[in-house]
C-alpha cells in the first residue's frame, strides 16, 4: 500500500472451466490485455477512475508491474 493508502494496482481475475476449452479462453483474454496493456487509452481507463493526487502516484506503479514485466518477456506489438 502507497503512503496515500491505495494500493498501486488492482487484482483481476478471469476463470473458466478447467478444461481445454477454458484454458484457450484464458490465454485470449491474457493475449488481449497483453496487447492493450501498452495503449495509452488502456492507462487512461485504468487510471480515471482515481482522484488527480493518486492518478500520479499509481501511474508510477503501471509503468513497474505491468509494462516492464512486458517488455521482459517480449517486444510489445502494436494492438
């Protein structure tokens, strides 16, 4: 937790059956976000919904745990 007291990031999470089926539909969903998670749109969404103040301090923890850990397993590709 931030010394504003919010969290720096938001846990979601997607299920499905535990089956072949379910398990594609887990990758396309992780696919997308992948992509998307590099758009500035997808930050704009993340982020408005924080008052100014914290839209700064979690913008700084968007760029460590979801854009680097990215870059590090591969080169982002336009959506």
């Amino acid at each position: 937790m931030s010394s504003t007291g919010i969290t720096p990031y938001n846990v979601t999470y997607v299920t499905c059956v535990k089956n072949e089926w379910g398990k594609q539909v887990v990758k396309k969903v992780d696919d997308i976000l992948k992509r998307y998670i590099a758009t500035p749109a997808h930050r704009e969404a993340t982020l408005r919904w924080y008052l100014p103040t914290e839209q700064i301090e979690l913008a700084k923890y968007y760029q460590r745990i979801l854009m680097e850990p990215l870059r590090a397993e591969r080169p982002l590709k336009k959506p």
